[in-house]
C-alpha cells in the first residue's frame, strides 16, 4: 500500500507556486526559472571568477554554529589549524593510488593552481558563458561547468554554450585537454529539471508510488540521459537516494523522495543509475548518508542542519539505498552538508574523513568519484571563506568540488583554496594527486 503524500493532495503545480527555492544541490528548484549559478557549482548569479557577483555574502562571513568550529580566520588556515578542525586528513584509497600510477605523466604536466582547477566545477550568470570563465577553461583551471535554468533559454541554445565550452577545453594553451569537461545539472524529473524540454517526466515520488517503481525508474534514468546528452552533457546530480520520513517533509514537499521504504529507494535508485549511465551519462547518487529525516525548512544551503539518528538507523535506513546504488555502479556520490552526531559528533558530513572514508568508502566499498554539495552553503558558514572550506573538503576525501551558492560566488577562490593547500602542506601531496587522477579517470571515460 502506498504511503499518502502531501503533494498528492495539494497537486504538483501548487507545490511549485508555494516555495520560494534556492538553487544549490540539496534544495530543490521546481519552478526551474529562480535558479541563478553562482560563479562556481549549485546554484547562484556571477560570472566565471573575474565578475564582482552581486547580492555575494562575503566569502569570510560566518554565523554561529552548534556544530562547527568557532568562525574560521579570513585567511587560509595553517595545516596545524586544518589538523585541529578536522584530525587526520584523509588517506589516499587504493582504487585512487592505481589511478595516480596511471595518469602520472598527465598529472606532471599540471601547475599546482592547474592541478587544483581540474577538480573544480564552475557555473556562471545568465545566458551567456563569460569571455573569463572560457579564457580558464583555455588555461587548465577549470574541471566542469555546473549548469542552472537562468542558463538555460532552448535546446539549441544550450548546445551552442557546450559547444563554445568544448572548443575552449580542447585549446592547445590547456594542458588537460584530453579531459573532456564534466558538464552537468540536477536532471531529477518531475519538478527538479534544468532542462525543462526533456524528461523525466514522473518524480522520483511518483515513482515510487507506481506499480512498478524499478520499471518506472529505468525508463526515467533513460529518459534523462537521453535529454543531456543530446545537448552535450555527460553528468546528471541524480538520483536522490534520500528515504523520506513524513509527508510534506524536505525531501517530499517537492517529490524528490522515491519512498519512506529504503527497499524502494533501493530498487528504483539502482535502476536509475544503470539505465542513466547506459545512456551515457554518470550517475551521482545523493545525499550521503542522508537527507531523509529533515524537515521542511532543514536546508543545507541556508543553514547548519542537524540530522539526529542513530547509527544504526543511518545504517539501515539511510545508507541502505547506497549499497544497491554502489553495486549498480554509480560513478560520482554526493555528500551532505548536514551534521550527523552519531557518526561525528562534529563535522558536517562533507567536511568528515570519518564520514567519507570511514563510512562511504570503507564500510560500503564506494570506489568512485566523490563530490561536494554547494561549497556556499549557509551550513558552511562557521567553516570561513570559500577557501577554507574548499580546502577542508579537498583534506576531507571530497574529489570533486562544487564551487556555489543561492547567490554567486566565484570559483577561483575554490581553486585558490586548494592550491594554496597543496603548496603550503595542509593537502598532503600524495592523497591530492591521487584524489585529482581518480576524477581525472573519470573524465577520460566521459563522452565530449
């Protein structure tokens, strides 16, 4: 029996017209039209790094915190302050030292301000890429574009941006230019599409509320990967692999939730990635190990949340989706910027090696690309500048970073942040090499 949904009742256009939307990752965008990037990853309104953003929070800005640090300096923190916040930083995997063995040569040929660029993901303002954000792409700093519907007017369009992107990567100036760009966007169905065109049709609810949720599922993971990549886009934030608890609740208020039944969430999540990835699009499952329990007004993006479960519920419930997914063979997972006490009683879960390793790669055996949410989350606040916080997730074990917020910011702070970490020891050299040649694998396998 199918459990009673809240947007069953009011009707999916209501729920559309009732939310006023962020635009990073972990928050949903129905209406697909307030979604403005910020100069680098989940949402917000700058151009590519030169642009003075407007509306910007300044980047040092910070509130208090039940769950972080005291408000980190403005400046990068030292590696004894980073080993403070965070303990040990994260060890090198040993899927990521056979990758580095691999691309060694490629990775020699990189500055350290290249090498931190190819791992971060960049978005823009408006319709039009910014003459800085393509002279970057030319130089070797930039690993993807992350793209919202203030980007987005028609498919043809949207193909002449790639297009103009591609070109840029493929400049002779780009030392990784045989690294095809991660270009990507939130394409969950239902409601949350970038590409308002192209399918999926059906939320991840209705989905699971189906007679046959894992059918159902394939032909969705189909259906988006059919749509991006016929506009040149190679990766897709989904799907959501949250277990939702109460009706009208963070996840549920806006379908993104296949069930309250982790068995569901199982069955039709596994089913989405193949069929996405059979497609020819990576798969990112989110948002480990879970956003299933917050409420509706419990949003990374505006502020720090805590998510009060046990272990052993985390586990079962909430990192179960994860195991049918990983085995399904998802490229990229999405960490949450939620707190988690009973796995840290500390950091938000992408800020925590324990999380990461100790939970994602150790204990599920994930051996693929990990990824930031929105690096301009309010939840982030106490945590100090885009820097700080991009390097924290870099030491972290994150792969990937997602350089935005609902407002703009820009991506060469990100890029600083992990340079800046490298040359200066708080990223130890090993793990970061190894961290940018398992992406770097990742990309090679994506289709220009």
């Amino acid at each position: 029996m199918h459990t009673y949904r809240l947007w069953l009742a009011v009707g999916s256009a209501a729920a559309a017209a009732v939310v006023a939307l962020a635009t990073g990752c972990s928050s949903a965008d129905p209406s697909a039209s307030s979604s403005v990037p910020a100069k680098s990853a989940g949402s917000a309104a700058s151009g590519a790094g030169s642009q003075a953003p407007t509306g910007q929070q300044p980047a040092g800005q910070s509130s208090g915190s039940a769950h972080g640090p005291e408000t980190l300096p403005a400046s990068l923190i030292s590696p004894q302050q980073a080993a403070v916040v965070q303990g040990p930083a994260a060890v090198p995997t040993a899927t990521q030292l056979a990758d580095l063995t691999a691309q060694s040569a490629e990775i020699a040929r990189l500055s350290p301000e290249q090498m931190a660029g190819q791992r971060v993901i960049y978005s823009y303002s408006g319709l039009s890429v910014p003459a800085s954000l393509l002279r970057q792409i030319r130089h070797g700093d930039v690993g993807g574009v992350i793209f919202f519907s203030a980007n987005i007017s028609s498919q043809a369009q949207l193909r002449g941006v790639i297009a103009q992107l591609e070109k840029a990567n493929d400049a002779a100036t780009n030392p990784a230019r045989r690294y095809p760009l991660m270009l990507m966007a939130d394409q969950e169905g239902g409601l949350v599409r970038r590409l308002s065109w192209a399918g999926p049709d059906q939320s991840e609810a209705e989905i699971g509320a189906s007679v046959d949720p894992a059918t159902a599922a394939a032909t969705a993971g189909s259906q988006a990967a059919a749509g991006l990549r016929a506009v040149g886009m190679n990766v897709n934030l989904a799907p959501v692999l949250d277990v939702y608890r109460q009706a009208g609740d963070f996840d549920d208020q806006f379908q993104r939730s296949y069930s309250m039944n982790p068995l569901t969430v199982s069955e039709a999540g596994a089913a989405f990635v193949a069929a996405q990835q059979k497609g020819g699009v990576a798969a990112t499952v989110k948002h480990f190990p879970g956003l299933g329990d917050a409420k509706a007004a419990q949003d990374t993006d505006n502020r720090p949340v805590r998510i009060n479960l046990s272990a052993r519920t985390l586990r079962d419930v909430d990192e179960l989706p994860y195991q049918a997914a990983i085995k399904a063979g998802a490229k990229l997972a999405m960490v949450s910027w939620a707190n988690y006490p009973a796995l840290d009683p500390r950091l938000p879960a992408g800020l925590s090696p324990t999380i990461i390793q100790g939970q994602l790669q150790e204990r599920l055996g994930f051996t693929g690309v990990t990824i930031t949410d929105a690096l301009g989350a309010g939840a982030l606040r106490a945590y100090g500048t885009l820097e700080n916080r991009t390097m924290l997730a870099g030491r972290a074990g994150m792969d990937a970073l997602l350089c935005t917020a609902t407002n703009a910011v820009p991506g060469w702070k990100c890029v600083e942040g992990l340079r800046d970490g490298y040359t200066d020891g708080a990223l130890p050299k090993t793990a970061f090499k190894a961290q940018l040649a398992q992406l770097l694998q990742l990309r090679a396998s994506l289709p220009a």
